[in-house]
C-alpha cells in the first residue's frame, strides 16, 4: 500500500506504488545509503533492504525483551567480561529462535529473486552510518551466502549481531539507549573484486579536504577492513593528480568459495593494486558522493566484472567540522584563504553553545564594531566578519590578520598569553596562502587606525590616573560595570511592562541587543589601561624573575571570583559547625543535596546561608558566557559539590581567608627577594629593580578586576536570560513550545517569529537542535586551529622527551599527589590534597581550587581565568596539556611543577 513502509525495499528499483522515502527507523543508517546512492543513478549493485519490521516482528515472536532487559541493567562500557557474558546470552537465544510462517514466507519470496546467486548479507542498524556516529564494525556482515535457507540463517545473525559486546559498549559510550537501537539487513548481490578497498574524500587523519585518500588490496575488502592485509595507500589531489604511492605487503586476499563462505588465502606480494586512470577514476566517484552528501565521506568500492563498483558510503565522523566562510556578495573580507581559531579554547570551555548563546557572544561582538565605527541594530545577529560557528562552537577568523607584517608579529604574542599552544602552532604555520601580503581587498591599515582613533584616545586618557592614583582606574571600570548592569535590567523591567506576550518578547529581544552590544565599547575602553599593563608586567617578571616571580601578583584585591569563592567557604563554615548537616554532606551525592536544598530538606541555618549565596552569585554556572546554561540558581549541583569538598577538609586546615592573607604577605617577601636579586647585578640591574618595584605596586592596585568584565557580562546574560525563559513560558501556555527553555534552542531571528510560526515546525526545530547540542556535548577533542582546507591541529604544549608531560607554567610551586580528572564540576568528586585535571576551567570551577593540591588543564595561558583564580590561591598549575584527561587517570600519582610546567608520573 502506497504510503506504507513495506517489509522489504528492493534498490535501485523499489516495488511499484512504493513512493515513500525510507526512514532511519525502518531502514537504518546504512541500508538508506544504499537506496539513496543507488537512487542518484550511482554504481551500486541491485539488493533489497529488510525492514527493521521484521527484526522487531522476530523479536516478539520469541519474546526476545524479557531477556534483553534484565541482561543489560548495571552494565557499564568498560567491563569488558559483563559485555560479552551478556552477549553470549542475547545472541544465543537469537539463534535458538524461530522465524513465524508469514515473515518466513514473506522473506523467502523476496530472497528467492536472487534464486543461487551469491549475495552478502549486511546488518544497517538504525544509529549505524549516521553523520555523528558510525558504529562501523559493530554488526555483523556475511559474504558469498548462497540459497534462500542461508540468507534467512544470515538475517537472523545479522539481527543478533546487533547485541555484540562491541555494539552495545558503543551505544552506553554514546548515550543511545538500548531501546531504541533496531536492525534493518541488506541482501545484495555480490560483486566478484579483483581490487577492493577503502576511500576517503578527506584525509582522515589531518582533514585535509582537498585531497582523496585510497587504500586498495586484491579480492574482496574483508581482509582489509579486517587488518590482516598491509595495503596500498594512495593520495590524489583535487587536479586528478596522483600525489603519494605507498605500495603495501598484500600478503594475503579474501576470495569466495564455491560453496559459499570466503577464504583470506595467502598470495605473492608485489606490485600496485591500482592504475593511475583508475584512481582518477575512483577520485571522481568519491567527490560526486561527497556532492550528494554535503560532507566528506568514507567509502567502499570495489572493481569486478570489468568496472568500478560502489559498495557503501558513510560519514568521516572523526572530522571536525569547517566553519562556512561565505559571507554577503561582493565582500571582500571573506576573500582567501580562511584561518580558525577556537574561542572556546581561550575561555577555557570546550563545550558546545547553544544557539541563543551563540547569538548572544556574537551580539557581544558586534559591539566592538562600535570601537571602529561600524555600525549595529536589530534582527541579524550573524554580521560580525570574524566570528562563524561550527560544531555548536565559535570560531574567530585569523588569516587577514596573520597576513599584515603587524598581524604577523601581534597575533602570537597575545595568543601566546592566552593560549601558549595556539602560538606555537602559529609559528610553524608555512602555507603560501597565509604569507604576509596576500590579503586581499582590506582596507588600508591608516583607514583601520582611523576609525580606531577615538578608542586609543579613551584609553590613553586614563593612563596618567594609572601613574598617579591606579586604585581609581579599577574603582572607575566597577563603576562602569554596575551602570551596564543597571541599564540592561532598566530595559529588561521596561519590556516586560509591553501589553501582550508576542509584543513583550519583540521588546526583550531587542534590550538582548542593545544591552549586549553596548558592553564591550565600555568595557576595553574601562579595562584597557588596567589589562594590557597587567599582562605586559606578567611578562616582564617571567622573563626577569621565572615562574615564580609571578608570586609578587598574589591576593590581589577586587578579584570577584575569589570574593565569590570565600563567601561559598562561608557557606561551608555553616555546614561544618553543625555535626549531622557535614556528615551528610561528605556523604551524600552532590545531586541529592541540591534536590534537598530546592524541597527545603536541609537544616533551615544551612538553607539560608546557601540562599544568601546564590541570591549574589547564582547567575553563575560552567560555561556562563553562553547564556543557554543552566545557572547555579537553576541548578545549583556544582555548587553542592564544592561544598562537599569543603566539608571534608580537616579542621586544622587552613581557611581560604587565611590562605588570602598568607598570599599578601608572601607576595611581598617575593617582590623584595627579586629586587634584591636584581639590585646586585650594578646599574641596569637596579633600574630594573625600581621598574618592576612600580609595576607591581600598580598592577596589586588594579588587576583583581581581571575578572571584573566578565563578571559583568554574566550578569547582564542573567537578565537577558530571566527575561527570554518569560517569554518561554507564555510561548509553552499558547501551545507553541513544550518547555520555557526551548527558547534557549532557537537563534534570535526565529524568536521574533515564534508567535506567528507553526507551533509542530518549532517544536520539531528545538527537538533536533537538542539531539544535536547533545551529540556535540559528546565530542571530546575540540581543535585549537583549523585552516581552510580542512586541516586541524589539536596538539597542546609539546612534551619535554624525558617521559614527562609538558605544559605552559602559569602558577609557581610543586605539588605532588593522586590525580582527579574532573569533566564537569557538578559531579567533581574532588578530594582534598588531589591534583585536580580538567579541560579547561571558568570562574565556576574556581571553588574547587581551594581545595585542590595543583591543577592540570589542556587548554589556557598566562591570563586565562584558572590560571590567574590559582596563582591568587597559590596552588601549582601547568595549562595546555596535550590530552592531559586522556593520559592522566583518576588515582594516578603526579609530581606537578607550576614553575618548569611539567608532570611527572610518579606511578
């Protein structure tokens, strides 16, 4: 029936009446690339695709789940014996099943078309071959089965298969529950490979997208998607030249019996699989599907019976993916060839962000604009020519800079404060394509200084109150900060008076634009004066005094992540005087308190000192700066977990505000040890002295507001925020969302037309942004850089070649200790005297530097916010480890040196 999805597909011709295209559910990933490949005309031997119907047909039929479910509760990914004991289980009884007379009879007279032809048999589960996940080689795939009792044998190994222990390991790693996976198979007819072998449109190993990558064996690809062949492996650019020949051993083929089955026999070695026309040919067969697609794909193909055949096609998962560089016609600034760096990598958060907050960062940056004349306004929110997101992350433009002789000096001195690592993957840069003078159509650097003018001019105007009375140039930049923060909720509390919902969110939107447009203008006018000699004085005592001269910058006064902090440990002081509130809370799961504390099952003196806390700070949470974060006052875990770790310190350990005047005084004692050391070495040397004697006295005096305009902007997103989730809730009461915080999945522009949208489209629009916030979450390895071509580099700090981890030194001193690899600070677990390890951190990790020996991050520099927030506590730290979660474990003994910045495994 038209309409329907039938219990078989066949392709390239689908039985008459059948117009629907197949859904993932039915189908699975790799059964509709087939139909889809076939369908576009390409060479794809004929099959038929076994609908997922038949698998959950045979699945009730032999009452399959009642022994599926149990056998899966408590099973984690790494336990390896649970995995396959339960396997064995599962399979078994897959195989001890019967197939029902009608769905026998169905798939017999199906297969039956293919009367002794020889056909493989291909499990397409529905989460296999999908752009995000391609569970390659988790189910199973059997060759040259020939005669219908064979195939149906094979069906219904291929469905068994689908409970691997590689395969349900893969789907508790992604996340994917169990009841949602089905398998679909494929029957298609074999193809007699006198060369096999795999292709990728991108080089999967750098990214590279303008080059095809090739791997060939003789007979068919089974031993070589097996590993038991050393194959060719070719390279071809995109001119249809053959770049690379690496002839492999090929020692051995696959090659079908005559009985069914196949053989991986041994062969003579020698020789290439592959002509030059035929790897142009295989080139050219590679892009058309990638053009079909739109992304890079891994493909099989095979050449038999006198041509090239095309076997599968899959997404290359491991990519990341490139930013769109196209901007409006005619714009010149988009010329050439791109350069990407990761903002998320300088703000220490790896994490996606969601689409509001994407909006939100880029608002924030088209507020620079105003700096340089540009001009701003409502409804696009994509018209800031340096930023594009990819990933669900942003993405700054580089090479225009890097191509201007000044670019090319600045760029890496102020990423190398940032990001060590970034600069030095700048430096060994070499493509012609971003040698200075090749960008094309800028305007003249006296146009840009032009424009910039006026901002200098603020800037330098505040520079004599620096000299004479620096205190103040800190007290003005708070100033300036509280009236933007007085402003936004202004225009927030005027919106909300609009006189219907559709009216109140316009309005909302448009104070989200103007308040966040107008910070930066105000706040690197107001911090420009206090960061630049911050970070240059930095420098100066690294370079004069080592690490360790960074101690001279301890306990700085005005740092509101470390007031925050200290009011959480007064938090703590509450629970810790009442006997049964610190029992419980170093007993109890960091989640199960924070639902207490919401139901008002804490003791009240406790309720209220957390109250009190988050009435100041709970704006606050783990990656703030996108504004589609949960707040602590939303979900206040992160810090329960803190708390957690507060409680259990002993009760002679030192208090975070003794440790804060500890750290004023021993910055003295260093700041007199380096002008002594400097003193002794004659003139220079004492001039130096008296330099860095006034550099620091002015620095102490106003860089504790390194976190100030931070601060401020997450303030300002709290309002946004309390105001748009509002607006949510009126859209869930007309029926147009589901949750108030589905606004936080929509862009700014969709906002605006949410009261007149289709309630279903919008609904269906936030379901798939969250699958694909969630997938991204998922991703553990973000790069730092990314060029044009597709190339990614991810590497941190280079390691030092005796064993150790190598990193960029940003906090003096030595800790050694057992590691704690932390990925979020809701579910920490840190245990006073660990080595905390993480990927990077924000303010809201900064809690837990209290109770950490050392700090371990893989991504920031100098003047990232854990580095500075671990110098003022005075614990060791090294950022910009390569990997540093993967290759540290949890329990792993480290000796940190935050001075030489290396790690050393002690056991």
């Amino acid at each position: 029936m038209q309409g329907m999805v039938p219990l078989t597909i066949a392709f390239p011709h689908p039985a008459p009446g059948y117009a629907e295209v197949p859904t993932l559910d039915h189908c699975g990933g790799k059964a509709i690339n087939l139909i889809r490949l076939a369908a576009a005309g390409l060479p794809v031997p004929a099959g038929l695709v076994i609908t997922t119907d038949a698998y959950r047909s045979y699945v009730a039929h032999n009452d399959l789940t009642a022994l599926i479910t149990p056998d899966l509760m408590g099973l984690t990914a790494g336990d390896a014996d649970q995995l396959e004991a339960a396997s064995a289980r599962i399979r078994a009884a897959f195989s001890a099943g019967d197939l029902p007379a009608d769905l026998r009879a169905a798939l017999a007279s199906a297969v039956e078309t293919y009367g002794g032809t020889p056909v493989a048999v291909r499990s397409s589960a529905t989460a296999e071959d999908l752009p995000e996940l391609s569970f390659a080689g988790q189910q199973d795939t059997f060759l040259n089965v020939i005669g219908t009792d064979a195939v149906l044998a094979a069906v219904v190994d291929c469905w068994s298969s689908l409970w691997t222990a590689r395969a349900i390991g893969y789907r508790i790693r992604a996340g994917i529950p169990h009841d949602d996976a089905a398998v679909a198979v494929v029957v298609q007819r074999m193809v007699a490979a006198e060369v096999s072998g795999v292709l990728f449109t991108a080089d999967p190993l750098t990214g590279q997208r303008d080059k095809v990558v090739v791997d060939a064996t003789y007979g068919l690809g089974e031993a070589l998607v097996s590993g038991l062949v050393e194959p060719d492996h070719y390279v071809v650019g995109d001119g249809g030249q053959v770049l690379e020949r690496t002839p492999g051993a090929k020692a051995v083929a696959t090659v079908a019996r005559a009985d069914g089955g196949v053989d991986t026999v041994p062969r003579a070695s020698g020789g290439l699989a592959l002509s030059d026309p035929q790897l142009v040919e295989l080139a050219a067969l590679g892009r058309r599907v990638e053009g079909l697609y739109g992304s890079p794909q891994d493909i099989e193909w095979a050449y038999g019976e006198g041509r090239l055949w095309l076997l599968q096609s899959r997404a290359v998962t491991s990519l990341y993916p490139l930013p769109d560089p196209s901007s409006a016609p005619g714009d010149p600034s988009w010329d050439g060839f791109p350069a990407w760096l990761s903002f998320g990598a300088h703000q220490g958060m790896l994490q996606p962000i969601t689409p509001l907050g994407q909006d939100g960062l880029i608002l924030l940056a088209r507020g620079l604009t105003r700096l340089f004349g540009g001009q701003t306004g409502h409804q696009v929110t994509t018209s800031v020519p340096f930023l594009r997101v990819a990933g669900d992350r942003l993405w700054v433009r580089l090479d225009h800079a890097l191509r201007r002789p000044v670019g090319r000096r600045v760029v890496p001195i102020f990423l190398g404060i940032a990001d060590p690592a970034t600069a030095q993957l700048l430096t060994k840069l070499d493509d012609p394509r971003l040698a200075v003078g090749t960008a094309p159509g800028q305007a003249p650097p006296v146009r840009v200084l032009r424009k910039a003018a006026p901002f200098f001019r603020k800037v330098a105007s505040a520079l004599p109150t620096m000299v004479h009375n620096p205190g103040q140039v800190r007290l003005n930049l708070e100033a300036a900060c509280n009236r933007l923060v007085t402003d936004a909720e202004a225009r927030e509390r005027a919106a909300a008076q609009s006189p219907a919902g559709e009216a109140r969110l316009e309005a909302r939107l448009d104070a989200m634009q103007d308040s966040l447009e107008a910070a930066f203008s105000v706040l690197l006018t107001r911090f420009g004066p206090i960061m630049v000699p911050g970070a240059l004085t930095q420098k100066r005592l690294v370079s004069l005094g080592g690490p360790d001269a960074l101690t001279t910058l301890r306990s700085l006064d005005g740092n509101v992540t470390t007031t925050m902090d200290l009011e959480l440990w007064r938090v703590a002081e509450v629970i810790r005087a009442d006997s049964a509130a610190r029992a419980r809370f170093t007993s109890s799961d960091a989640h199960e308190l924070a639902v207490a504390y919401t139901t008002g099952d804490l003791p009240t003196p406790v309720t209220a000192a957390i109250a009190a806390f988050l009435a100041t700070w709970g704006m606050r949470a783990v990656g703030e700066i996108d504004l589609g974060k949960p707040r602590w006052a939303d979900d206040p875990t992160a810090v329960m977990s803190s708390l957690q770790a507060y409680a259990a310190l002993p009760d002679d350990a030192e208090t975070p505000a003794a440790g804060f005047e500890r750290g004023k005084t021993e910055a003295v004692a260093a700041l007199d040890r380096l002008t002594a050391t400097l003193s002794r070495q004659g003139l220079m040397g004492r001039l130096r002295a008296k330099q860095i004697a006034a550099l620091v006295k002015r620095v102490r005096a106003t860089f504790g507001a390194r976190e100030t305009p931070k601060f401020t902007i997450v303030r300002i997103l709290g309002v946004v925020r309390s105001g748009l989730l509002a607006s949510g809730a009126e859209l869930v009461a007309a029926g147009r969302l589901t949750e108030p915080d589905d606004v936080l999945m929509l862009h700014v522009g969709e906002l605006r037309a949410a009261w007149e949208s289709d309630p279903a489209t919008l609904r269906t629009l936030v379901a798939e942004r969250r699958a694909g916030y969630a997938r991204e979450v998922r991703r553990r390895q973000v790069p730092r850089l990314m060029l044009g071509d597709g190339r990614t580099f991810y590497e941190g700090v280079a390691d030092p070649g005796d064993g150790s981890l190598g990193g960029s030194p940003v906090s003096p001193g030595v800790a050694e200790g057992p590691v704690r690899v932390v990925l979020s600070p809701a579910n920490a677990g840190l245990k006073p005297g660990e080595i905390l390890v993480c990927p990077g951190t924000d303010p809201a990790w900064t809690p837990l530097f209290l109770v950490a020996a050392g700090l371990v991050t893989e991504v920031g520099g100098m003047m990232t916010h854990g580095s500075v927030v671990a110098r003022e506590y005075g614990i060791p730290a090294v950022v910009g480890v390569h990997d540093a979660t993967t290759r540290l474990t949890t329990g792993m003994r480290i000796r940190l040196d935050g001075s030489a910045g290396t790690i050393t495994i002690l056991d």
